[in-house]
C-alpha cells in the first residue's frame, strides 16, 4: 500500500514537472515572438518618409524559404528568408533561378564563423552580403531588401 503511494506521488511529480516545463516553454515561445516582432518592425519601420511608403506599394515580397547549413567554425545557422522585390519579372527570374540562389546563400552561410554573426552587426552584415551577392546574378530587376523572419544560431 506504501510503495503504491510512493510511485503515485512519484507519477503526480513527474506530471506537475513536464507542466510547468511546457509552460515555461510556451511562455518563452511568447516572449521570443514579441521581441522579434518589435524588432522586425522598428527595421522595417525606421525610414518613415513618404518615399519609402509609396516605393513599398509598388515593391513585392519572396518568400525564399528556410536555409539550415552548418557555420564553418562551429554550430549550424537556420534562417528563414522574405525577398523584397521591385518589380514581378524579379519574382518570376527568381523562381527560374531558384537552384542558384539557394547555392549562392548556402556558400555565403557556410563561409560565416558563430562570432561574426552572433550580434546584430554581424547579421546586418550576413544581410547586406546576400543581397549583394543575389542582386549580381539577377537581369530583371534588383532585391530591394532581405528580412529574416527566423533565425537561429547555435
């Protein structure tokens, strides 16, 4: 009777710990969620000029899916990639060079050491380099910026 107790109390335990593990999890998830947004927002917020408003009526976005490759010293990266567009022909170049883009990033991610994209900079700079790079092989048009929407770096 004692050890059915015993191994009651021990199941109740291991119930209330893998709770409150989802729960701290879920509320991390919230946390994340919010700072990225604010973050995605004051990027794509901070030139508020009229300009930049009517160009964005007229630009278009890529979703160019997940990359996950290893980072030449160490850890992996796995980012996820929206292409803003300034024209369509730019969208239908892009879907008919889909293997070359996705090789170019992957060389571009591989080349990268954890410590030149652990911060902001660093990602700012990782930013600007596939934009560079994807703009030199497109003839229709141009990338008008590249927003990450999941990144993670381990």
């Amino acid at each position: 009777m004692a050890t059915q107790n015993n191994t009651e109390k021990k199941n109740r335990s291991k119930f209330k710990n893998l709770l409150i593990i989802i729960l701290l999890l879920f509320i991390l998830m919230l946390i994340t969620s919010g700072i990225a947004y604010f973050v995605a927002k004051n990027i794509a917020g901070a030139g508020n000029n009229k300009t930049v408003v009517e160009q964005s009526k007229s630009n278009i976005t890529y979703d160019a899916g997940e990359f996950l490759t290893n980072l030449s010293d160490k850890g992996y990266i796995r980012l996820s990639l929206v292409y803003l567009l300034n024209s369509k022909d730019v969208e239908n170049e892009l879907k008919l060079k889909e293997s070359e883009i996705r090789d170019r990033i992957f060389v571009i991610l591989r080349s990268e050491t954890y410590d030149s994209i652990k911060d902001s900079k660093g990602m700012e700079n990782l930013r600007k380099k596939i934009k560079d790079s994807l703009n030199q092989i497109l003839n229709d048009g141009s990338i008008v910026d590249v927003y990450f929407t999941s990144i993670i770096v381990n």
